[in-house]
C-alpha cells in the first residue's frame, strides 16, 4: 500500500495521522519546521497515550502505531505518496503554494485533499492545476472521537476522487457523507451561527457562559455546551469560519459576535492558549 501523507502538525493534522497510522496506513506527516514535526508526533503519542490508559490499545500496538509515522519537512519527501490531507492554517496562499509544489513532485495518479473549514474546494483546486483530482476531506474536533467525515467535492472534483476519499476516510473508522462545496459545507453552516448567538448571550448578560453551555447540554441533550465547544475547536477557527459565511453570503446573521473578536485581539483563543471563554 502506498503511503499517505498529512500536511501539518497540529491538531486536527495529528489526529489525521494518528487515525490514519491505526487503520495500517504509512502516514507521512510533515511541516516544514522540524521543531513542529517532534511536537506532532508527541500529540500523536498523546492521543494513543489515552487510549491505552483506557485499554482500548496495548503498549505493542502504539510502539507499531506510531513506527508507521514517519515525520519529515521536505515536501519532496512526499512524492510516493496516493493521498495527501492537508490540514495546514487557514492561509490561502500558503495552501496554494503547497499545492502548486506538489502538484510538479507528486505523480499524476495522487488525490489532494485538504481539511479546510473555511476556504472554497473549488477555489483551492483551480489555483493546484488539477481540480478533477482535489477534494475536501473535513475532520471533526477530536479527530480520534468524531465519526463523521464530510467529503467535500469542488465543482471540478471527479468521482474517482471521491471515491478515493471516501474509501480512506471508511478506512480509519469515518463514516464519510458527501457534500457539495458551498460555504462551511454542512456541519459548521449549522453549528458555527449557534455558537455565535451563544457568545452574543453572554455578551448581553443573559446568563453566563457555565449557564449558557448546561442550558444546551441539558435542554439540547449536547455533549458539551457552545462556549466550551467554541474553546474547544479554537475562536481563531471560529471566527474564520463567520466571517466566510458572512461575506459568502452577505448576510448579517453570520456576523462575528464582538465578544469572539474581542477574545481574538486578547489572543484568547480557547484550550491551546489557555483562555477563551473560560480559563483552562
Ligand atoms: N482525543 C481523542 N479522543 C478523545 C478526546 C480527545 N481529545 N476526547 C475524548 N475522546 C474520546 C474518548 O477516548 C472516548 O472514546 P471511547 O468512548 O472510545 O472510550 C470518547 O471520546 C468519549 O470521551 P470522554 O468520555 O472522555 O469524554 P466525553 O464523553 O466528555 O466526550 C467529547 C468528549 C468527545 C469531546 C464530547 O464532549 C463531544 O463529542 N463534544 C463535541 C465535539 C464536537 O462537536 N466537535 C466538532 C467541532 S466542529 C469541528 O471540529 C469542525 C470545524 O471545522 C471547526
């Protein structure tokens, strides 16, 4: 079997790896400081970490999970690869360079996919050179925990691709629903503007932000309420994410609540900063 290659070390690209590995793929997982490839491949032991603290793996198994990772930050390294899921920051240039140098490393059968929550498929695969071959692979936060996959097709993206995609998201355990590529796809064209109203409730003092979330878990039956999810996912994220719908559409509803911009010019972003709506 071929290898598949992650692009980016973070969270959702460690999860990615980490899911990946254990459904018996080679995972190249790569960025492109060294640095950040160690700290990828310590979240991916973290993550196997938990499940064998939960016996739900042995210490075998993650030694062999994680001899499947091979990290590395040449993207000529990447050139054996059949897949390649991209889940770099939500920068349109950077993606677009990755993928332009890609597209003249890797041979013509590989599938380019990436994890975008809030950049257009179409957009990304035109500006690659082979929009019949890129397609949206969007993970779930936390990757090993979320079933769902939304595979995502572009207005160019062929079938073959999305059958590609599909099979190696049913692979890792995913089930995989596909849709079209419209902006914040399905999941976060519902879930992003609950968050928002959430944030403008407790900016108007309605209640609180621990009032807020049980009001949801326990009046909605969430597993956990929009504020801590919101801290959760990143208001970094967040805030992309309203402000694609909100200029894609044109609509004030998807506005950015004033409360998340104000948390993102504090560089309080949620969990990875240690504040957001609440202090962790
Ligand atoms: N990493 C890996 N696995 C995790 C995990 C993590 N950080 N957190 C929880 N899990 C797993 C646990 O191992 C456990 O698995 P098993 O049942 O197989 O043992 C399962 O999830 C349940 O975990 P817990 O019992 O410890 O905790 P919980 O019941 O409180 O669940 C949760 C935690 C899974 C995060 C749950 O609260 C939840 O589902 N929250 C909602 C998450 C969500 O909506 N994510 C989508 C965000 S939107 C997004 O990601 C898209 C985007 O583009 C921004």
């Amino acid at each position: 079997m071929k290898p598949v290659a992650v692009l980016g070390t973070g969270t959702m690209g460690a999860g990615i790896a980490q899911c990946a590995a254990q459904a018996g793929y080679s995972v190249l997982f790569w960025n492109r400081r060294s640095e950040s490839v160690e700290k990828g491949l310590e979240l991916v032991r973290k993550g196997l970490e938990r499940l064998v603290k939960r016996e739900k793996l042995t210490r075998e198994e993650l030694d062999a999970t994680m001899e499947r990772i091979l990290g590395v930050s040449a993207l000529e390294d990447l050139k054996s690869a059949s897949l390649i899921v991209e889940a770099v920051p939500e920068d349109v240039d950077l993606k677009h360079e990755l993928f332009g140098r890609l597209a003249s490393i890797c041979g013509e059968g590989v599938v380019f996919a990436s994890n975008t929550s809030s950049l257009s498929i179409t957009q990304l695969a035109a500006r690659c050179g082979r929009p019949d071959r890129f397609v949206g692979l969007h993970f779930f936060n936390p990757v090993p925990a979320m079933k769902l996959v939304e595979v995502v097709s572009g207005v160019a993206t062929s079938d073959a691709t999305v059958a590609a995609a599909t099979e190696f998201a049913e692979k890792l355990g995913k089930v995989a629903v596909r849709v079209r590529d419209f902006p914040g796809f399905v999941v976060n064209r519902v879930l992003m503007p609950m968050i928002n109203e959430a944030a403008n409730t407790l900016m108007q003092g309605v209640a609180d932000a621990q009032a807020i979330d049980e009001c949801m878990k326990l009046g909605c039956n969430h597993p956990m309420g929009p504020l801590a999810l919101a801290d959760l996912v990143g208001l970094d994220v967040v805030f992309a994410i309203l402000d694609t719908l909100y200029r894609e559409f044109g609509s004030p509803h998807y506005k950015p609540s004033p409360l998340i911009v104000k948390n993102l010019e504090a560089g309080w972003l949620g969990k990875k900063t240690g504040r957001g709506f609440y202090t962790y």
